[in-house]
C-alpha cells in the first residue's frame, strides 16, 4: 500500500535532506521549493499507475501515436501545508481539477485534540482519480476526515495519498481507515510520534516552516 521513495537513491533524497536541515529551514522560500520538487517526482511516480490511451499527434514531418492519460485527475490538498506540495504535484498533473479543505486542531484543556474540518471546495469526484497531498502524516487522522468530508463530492475511482514525511503510526492508521483502492506515496517514514503528534526526527512544522509562524 505504501510506496517510500526515499529508499532508493536518487536526487529525491536531498530535497528530504534539506527539508529536514534545521540550518537550511530558515530559508522559506527553498523549504517552499524543496516541497514542491518532492511533489514532482512523486507525481511521476504516481502517474506510472495511471490508466493511459493510445493518442495519435501529428509532428510537422508525420503522425506519432503516443499513451497519454486516460485518467481524470483531481488534486486535493490541506491548507496551509500542504500547498507547496500540491503545487509539485499541479506542475506534472497540470490538467487536474483542484480540491481544498481547511483543518485545524480542536484543543481541550487536557491537552487532548480533535481534528476539526471548516471549509472544503472540490469538483466532483465520481470515477476520477483523487491525490490528496500533505507534508506530514503524523497521526493520519486529518488525512481520513478530509477524505471522508470530500466523499459529499462523489466516490473516487482510487485515491492516492502523497507525503513528505509520515509515522509509522499515522501508516497505520491510513491502511485501517481508508478505502482499499487507496495507494500511499511517501517520501520517508519515522518511528517516532509525541504525544502532541509531532513525528520525531520529523522536521518541525511544515506550514510554519513554508509560510511563517502562526500567531
């Protein structure tokens, strides 16, 4: 279910180098750019297990036939995050539709939290292809209610999840509650998650590390 593309060496292992580099995470803009080339090669990635057709293109010298994408796209993303990435994955997939949700944390005075959807815009979702993009799958939670709060939209055909970093627990907890048809595309995965679901070594908090501290 899970793709890790971080355990074959490539240049995609520097971008998860430097966006996890406390010294080089305070330059937002090549944190921002990082994100967004990880969002690329996994959407290369990805689109390997696409549906394609037969398409004939005429060059100025002849006709060329060509497998192009038979697929419907829609990218999916959780503000504030998960933008850059969403971009990367935008630049290859440059013809999908375009989703977003806006999640925060519901804090109680035990310290305790829930994850509470605010807003969601999305195109219909029936027989398309549906990638939700976030830099963190940390506890996983955030990632299945925004899928199940975008499920009011139509049923997707087979979702992908695309992640800079994720937890083992957060793994988990996607392979338990999301669909069967549901593909996982990851850059790294770390053993470590708080208590304040942070993941550990991780790399801090990519919407702050993006965008700036939140007041």
């Amino acid at each position: 279910m899970a793709n890790i593309i971080g355990r074959t060496n490539s240049i995609f292992n520097q971008f998860v180098a430097e966006i996890r580099d406390a010294s080089i995470q305070t330059d937002s803009m090549r944190f921002r750019r990082n994100l967004e080339r990880m969002g690329e090669i996994m959407a290369y990635e990805l689109s390997k297990d696409l549906s394609y057709k037969i398409s004939s293109v005429t060059t100025s010298l002849g006709e060329a036939e060509v497998g192009v994408i038979d697929d419907q796209i829609v990218i999916g993303t959780i503000l504030r995050a998960g933008l850059p990435l969403h971009q990367g994955v935008l630049n290859y997939f440059d013809r999908a539709q375009n989703a977003f949700i806006s999640a925060y944390r519901k804090h109680h005075k035990d310290n305790s939290f829930e994850i509470a959807i605010e807003y969601l815009s999305s195109p219909d979702l029936d027989g398309k292809i549906l990638i939700l993009t976030d830099p963190m799958l940390a506890t996983g939670s955030s990632m299945v209610l925004a899928f199940k709060g975008l499920l009011s939209k139509g049923t997707p055909k087979h979702i992908h999840i695309v992640a800079a970093i994720a937890s083992k627990e957060g793994l988990q907890y996607v392979e338990k509650n999301m669909p069967e048809n549901t593909t996982v595309w990851v850059g790294a995965v770390d053993d470590e998650l708080t208590v304040q679901s942070y993941i550990v070594p991780g790399l801090g908090d990519a919407g702050d590390l993006a965008y700036g501290v939140k007041s």
